[in-house]
C-alpha cells in the first residue's frame, strides 16, 4: 500500500509510456504493476486509475517475441483483473 500511496503505480506507467521501445523498461513495469496489483483491491483499483492494464497491453503488444514481457503481462494482467467488476472491465477495455 506504500508504494501505491507513493504514487507508484503512476510513475511505472509513466516510465513505461516514456521508454515503450525499452524492452527492459516494459519487463520491468509489467513485473512492478504485476506486484502491486497482487495487492488489495485499493492497489488493483490504483493500477487501474493509472492506466495500468492499458500499459502492459501495449507493452506485450510491442514487445510479443518477449517471452519475459509476455509472461509478466499476463500475470499483471490477471492480477489486475482479480480485483472489482471495474478492474476486470479495465482489462477487457485495454484490449
């Protein structure tokens, strides 16, 4: 909760959307969003309102021959979804 209190989940999705041709960047992102969404509901909630799942999506599309992306963005991604009807929304909606 202290990172996301930190504003944490918003720095990585502004990291990841300043150096998305990075691919260590964008492992490392889906990796941190993955953490903090496996969280509370207020952290998944928090990764949501930053613009999270849309990031890792983008990350794992411009990345897909990255199995280290791949594989931590689905995670973030089923972490993320393992919160409210909202996140699960946000997921669908990131494509």
């Amino acid at each position: 909760q202290a990172v996301v209190d930190a504003g944490g989940a918003a720095a990585v999705v502004a990291a990841m959307g300043d150096h998305a041709a990075d691919v260590e960047v964008q492992r490392a992102g889906c990796v941190a969003l993955w953490n903090i969404a496996a969280g509370s509901d207020a952290c998944r909630q928090a990764v949501v309102d930053a613009g999270g799942a849309a990031a890792v999506v983008a990350a794992m599309g411009d990345h897909a021959a990255d199995v280290e992306v791949q594989r931590a963005g689905c995670v973030a991604l089923w972490n993320i979804a393992a919160g409210s009807d909202a996140c699960r929304q946000a997921v669908v909606d990131a494509g």
